[in-house]
C-alpha cells in the first residue's frame, strides 16, 4: 500500500511539474513582451534599474504566469524527488523556445528544433530513471538534514558567491557579460528549492493536522524563501532586459539544475537511494538536455532549416558531377601531354643513334668499295 503511494504521489509530482514548465516557458515571453514595449516608450530599462515594468499589464501577466508555473512547481517538490522535479525545467525552455519564435520573431532554426527534441529525450531518460522515493518526510528530519555540516559549507559559499557577484561582479560586468546576473539566480535558486521542498513537507504534514505554525522551522523557510525568490525576480529581468530570451533561458536552465542537483545531493541524499545504472540515466539524461540547449542557442544566428538543407544538397549534387567531369577531362589532357613529351623526348634521344647508324653505314660502304 506504501509503495502504491509512493508511485501514486510520484505521478502527481510529475504532472504537476510539466505543467509548470508550460506556465514559467510562457512567462518569459509575456515578460519580454512587457519590456520590449517599454523600451519603444524611452522608459528606463530594469537593466539600468529602472523599474517601470511595475506599471506594465503584460509583465504582470508573465508574472503572475510564473506564479502560476512555480506553485505548481512548489506542489511537484511536495510530491515528488527534486532530482526529477528540477531537470524537468528543461520543458520550459522548448516552451520559450517555441513561443518566442512566434510572438518575439526569434528565429528557430533545425539546430535549435533539433535542440528541443533533444531536451525532450533527455527528460525522459531522467524521469525514467529519477529516485521514486522521498529521503525527508518531517520537519523535524529536515531540521536535522539543514545543520548536516556538507549542507551548512554548502549553503555559505552559495551566500558568500552570490554576495560577491551582487556588489562587485554585478556592477562592474552585469551589462556585458550574460554569466553574471544568472549565475546569482542559479546559486540563490538552489537555496529557493531547499525552502521550497521544506514548505511542501510543512504543508502536508499541516493538511495531515499536525500543529505546524507553531514550528519556527516553517516561518524561516517562508521568509528565506520569499527573499531568495525576490533576488531571483530582480536578477532574472535584468539579464532579460539586456540580453536575447533565447540565451537567457537556456543558460539559465544549465547553471540554476547544476546548482539545484548538486543541492540535492549534499542535503536531501537522493543519489543513496539509486543504483548505478540508475545514476548513469540520471546523468546521461541530463548531459543530453545540456547539449539540446547548447543546440538550442549557440546557432541561433544562422539561417539553417530543412529546406536550405534540401537546397544546399542539390547544389552539391551539381556541383560534383561537374567537378568529377573537369577532373576527367584534365586527367586525359594531362595523359596526353605526357605521352606526346614522352614521344618527343623518344625522338631527340633517337636522333643521334640513327646518326651514328647512318655514318657508320656510310663508313662501311665507302670500305666495301
């Protein structure tokens, strides 16, 4: 009956995180939206902190969509491994992908459809192969699992990196380099999921009618929560703002899944419960995912689709022939000419022999006689 369960609340948790990858996928795009229009009003941009998107209905609406999409993902981490959940995010770049091919004129090319498909096969591979069991099921296990001394180093070099990154990387290379503002949302965001994973298991354990409110535990992981998310928001439109949707989406997929996995491992112990070829899967999945997304926007610029291809294979059809042709034709000239040097060569080399024949024919006449 427990295992029913388990596999029972595995599904719920797998839902419920596909469908927040089509809500957060969506909100890229209504947010990009929102300040694109802003940028033709001359307001100032969030990229040079301004912060008129407040006023902006579309960027609302991408948020509230990605409320959406991260409830249903605060849902899934209650149901289900964040070694699944987290990869599955993968889902929102093809949607953004997709969308902002549409509604942003971005082009999507065969590399980055390609890109896509290979981030769908990739997910599969790790929901096949995902944990489907739960390490933490109290708060009062989790409290034991935050003072666990690999989480607590791991939790200060994410605050000592995010810190430096925020006040002395972030003004000096934010607007040039896409790696800065990400890399703080992935580092903070891996905090966000811890958070995120305790509150799951505080509002069950609420639904179940234990006396959870009275549980600091639970007040400090809202609000830890609510300031991580915060700097996320701030961060995530920065880079937005500045940089093209399509790179922002999947790198910040590959750096913020890197961050949460290795979270994962440290504090909720997972991996212990799956066997190698299981931890094989997981991480072929994921490489699988990562090289979709490098697919997906290292060649974004270049005009590459099926039927250029079918062109580009045309001409070259043509353009063999041709060349084999040419190359025959000077092949048999220069067979020729060889020949004729060769023949030449012969002649001269002769000329002198039959000279000499010819003397000594006449010598030995002229003795006959």
């Amino acid at each position: 009956m427990g295992q029913d369960k388990g596999k029972y609340d595995f599904y719920i948790g797998l839902g419920l995180a596909i469908s927040s990858s089509i809500f957060i996928g969506g909100s890229f795009i209504l947010k990009k939206k929102g300040l694109l229009r802003l940028a033709r009003k001359g307001s100032m941009r969030a990229g040079q902190g301004g912060h008129a998107y407040l006023k902006e209905w579309l960027w609302w609406a991408g948020l509230l969509s990605m409320g959406a999409g991260e409830a249903a993902n605060f849902a899934a981490y209650a149901f289900a491994p964040a070694t699944l959940v987290t990869p599955l995010g993968a889902l929102s770049v093809l949607v953004s992908a997709v969308l902002s091919s549409y509604f942003l004129t971005e082009r999507l090319n065969l590399h980055g459809k390609l890109g896509c498909l290979l981030s769908i096969l990739g997910s599969t591979t790790m929901v096949i192969h995902a944990p489907q069991e739960e390490e933490i099921n109290s708060l009062e296990h989790m409290a034991k699992k935050l003072v666990d001394p690999g989480f607590l180093v791991f939790a200060t070099l994410v605050i000592i990196v995010a810190l430096i990154f925020i006040f002395v990387v972030g003004p000096r290379h934010g607007q040039t380099n896409i790696l800065v503002y990400i890399t703080i949302c992935s580092v903070i965001g891996a905090l966000s999921v811890s958070c995120v994973k305790g509150l799951g298991i505080a509002i069950k354990e609420l639904i179940a009618g234990k006396s959870v409110l009275r549980n600091p535990l639970a007040w400090f992981l809202l609000l830890a929560l609510v300031a991580c998310v915060s700097t996320q928001i701030n961060y995530l439109n920065k880079a937005l703002d500045i940089f093209n949707t399509s790179l922002v989406t999947p790198i910040y997929y590959v750096f913020f899944t890197t961050s949460v996995l290795t979270c994962s491992a440290i504090l909720f112990k997972e991996w212990e419960h799956m066997g190698t070829d299981d931890v094989i899967g997981t991480l072929s999945g994921f490489l699988t995912i990562i090289v979709g997304i490098f697919l997906l926007h290292a060649f974004k610029d270049i005009n590459v689709s099926l039927a250029t291809l079918a062109v580009s294979i045309r001409k070259e059809e043509r353009t063999f022939p041709a060349a084999n042709g040419m190359a025959s034709h000077s092949s048999y000239e220069l067979l020729n000419t060889e020949e004729s040097t060769a023949n030449m060569e012969d002649r001269e080399i002769g000329l002198p022999f039959d000279s000499i024949s010819r003397r000594n024919g006449a010598m030995m006449s002229s003795l006959d006689h």
